[in-house]
C-alpha cells in the first residue's frame, strides 16, 4: 500500500509553489511506512560530516517537513561524528524521524561476537543520545570466508553468532528490527538473506548497476548481484536502496574527492564506470531531469524497494532530490531503453 503526504513547498528549479507528494511504502514485514526517500549520514554524501551546525539542522529539518522519516547512520561514518550529530539534532527535530545505525565487527577480531555487537550498540546509543533505535544493521561486506574487508558468513550462526546477538539487542528493546548490508560476495549476502532472520537489507541498485534486480548477461563486466532483490522479498525483508548515485557518478560530473562507488570492491574501475554513466544518460529520452533525478526516478519505479537511501553533500542537493516526489517514476518505454543497454553490456551504439 502506498500512502501520499501532501505537504506545500518550494521544489528544486521550480519558482511557483508546488504541493510535495512523498511517497511512503511498507518497510518488508515491519510495522514501519517508511518514506520512499530517507536521509544517509555518510561520508560519501557528507551532509552531517561536512556542513556546519546550522546547515545540518535546516537540511534535516527540511527533510522531515519534506515527509523524509527515517534517518540512516552509522559508528564508522566519520568515526562517530555522523551519530554525534544526529544525537544533538533529534530533539530540535520535528516530527521526530525513525533512526537506525549500524554495527561492524572488527576486521582483526573475531572472537567475542557478541560483546562486540553489545559494546558497538551501547556506544552508539551514547553518541545518538537515546536508549533505543528503530533498526539496527550488520555493516560488514560479508564474504564465503574472512579477510581483511570481508566477514566470513559462517559468524552469522549459531549461538555465538552475530544473529543471536542481534536478536538479543531487539528483545531487550535497544531496537525494534534488524537488519544486514548485502555487500561483500553477492552469494554470501544471498545465504545471510536466506536465514530469514533480518527485518531489512541495504542493497547495492542503481542505474549503472541493477544486478540485484535482473538478470544479466554472461559477459556482464560489473560486480554481479545475483538478483538479491528477489530473494529479499520471498523473506518479506524491507530493501533499503543504497548508492542509488552511485557515489556520485551518476549525480553529476563534479567529483568531491569522497567517492567510494563499492564498499568492499578492489576490482572497480571508476573510469569506466564514467564511460557507462555517459552511454545511459545519451540513451535515455530528452527530459528535463537532472542526472540525479533521473537516478532516483530509476530506482523509484521499482516496487521492491521499499526506501532510497539519499546521501547528499548539501542543502541544495536534497531539494534537487526532493523534486522526484512530485515527479513520476521513470517510464516503461525508458526502462526498455536501458534493459536493451545492460543486456549488451553497454556496447550498444547510441
């Protein structure tokens, strides 16, 4: 079920006063209406590690006044500053959005899995100044074993696991859901899915890269994400779209300096994801689209995404965002357009 909030305000590019239709979907089996664009304290978009004090505040409050009601932090997003701030704006904020954060296990440790997941969670919730979030969510790219980047999927199980411990954060009350970051090897991310016991799932979709939502060809260049979307939605597990901009690439020319397109990725190429960014917006129809809202109006017209994770670098930037909602999704006829570009990975003429 979809629900409109009709909300007056300036749109991005636009003189005349326009009615906001923010968008909410049901977050998979929680209780929550999640709305369909929510605010990413990260480094790569840098709104709440970047901007000063009173930027901070008159961005995220005209997120909320926007009907953006779920703010998405993390410990490692500028080594806690992220959640410092979202800590000392909550209760300026009005309405109070729902929040979530993260846990990451330590790559050089592996051992007490639990009290790392307790110690991470009891330091967070300091830093955000509550005694309880909404969701909290394994950080970790997961991988078949452990490595430096990667956690070993097998740390998941069992009653030493990094689940039990989850669950025992949720009973306790520190968090209403939980849920994981499907990034790492796409196969462990599917096997982590697959033991039903996350309440929502970060994944890596946007237009360069739509791997998690279709099939692609064997000659497919790009890290390939075995339709992780599908599975997600047999488990009833709320997708939470992250990189829709794909670290800016397909947001603008400009580059800030921090763009990571894949966390956990050695074999990315930025270059030649430029080249593909360039293909598909020569492809596409005309419009009067920026590039960022045509990347959101791709993402938004898939029904299994139940939020777009939005990290922004700057007041003007989420406006620019905020313009899609009273736009429609993108239409069937581009769709087609860009199936036919992936299916011959990319090497259609244009």
């Amino acid at each position: 079920m979809v629900a409109r909030i009709l909300i007056p305000i300036y749109l991005y590019g636009y003189s005349n006063k326009k009615e906001l239709k923010m968008q909410t979907r049901k977050l998979g089996g929680t209780e929550i209406e999640v709305s369909e664009l929510v605010l990413g304290g990260g480094y790569v978009g840098g709104i709440l590690l970047q901007s000063d004090e009173e930027e901070k505040l008159r961005a995220v409050q005209h997120a909320m006044d926007s009907g953006i009601n779920l703010i998405d932090t993390a410990p490692s997003y500028g080594n806690g500053e992220s959640e410092k701030a979202v800590g000392r704006l909550l209760p300026q904020l009005t309405p109070r959005p729902y929040l979530a954060t993260k846990v990451q296990i330590d790559p050089l440790i592996r051992n007490d899995l639990a009290g790392q997941v307790e110690k991470s969670i009891s330091a967070s919730l300091t830093r955000l100044e509550t005694s309880s979030v909404d969701l909290i969510q394994l950080h970790n790219p997961l991988g078949k074993e452990d490595d430096i980047k990667h956690l070993g999927v097998d740390h998941l199980i069992g009653d030493d696991g990094i689940i039990k411990a989850l669950q025992k954060a949720k009973d306790s009350g520190l968090t209403k859901y939980i849920g994981m970051t499907a990034l790492g090897d796409p196969t462990s991310c599917q096997i982590a899915i697959g033991t039903a016991a996350f309440d929502t799932a970060q994944v890596y979709y946007n237009m360069l890269n739509p791997s998690a939502d279709m099939t692609v060809p064997n000659n497919w260049t790009q890290t390939n994400f075995l339709q992780l979307m599908t599975t997600c939605e047999e488990y009833k597990i709320g997708i939470m779209n992250i990189r829709v901009f794909a670290a800016g690439i397909l947001a603008s020319t400009k580059r800030t300096g921090r763009e990571i397109a894949i966390t956990g990725s050695s074999d990315f190429k930025f270059e030649e994801d430029e080249e593909r960014a360039e293909k598909l917006f020569k492809y596409l129809p005309k419009s009067n689209y920026t590039m960022a809202q045509q990347a959101l109006r791709f993402s938004l017209a898939n029904q299994k995404i139940s939020c777009v994770v939005l990290g922004l670098a700057s007041f003007s930037e989420l406006k620019e965002s905020l313009h899609v909602t009273s736009a429609p999704p993108m239409d069937n006829p581009s769709l087609e357009k860009l199936r036919q570009l992936y299916n011959s990975n990319y090497t259609l003429a244009v």
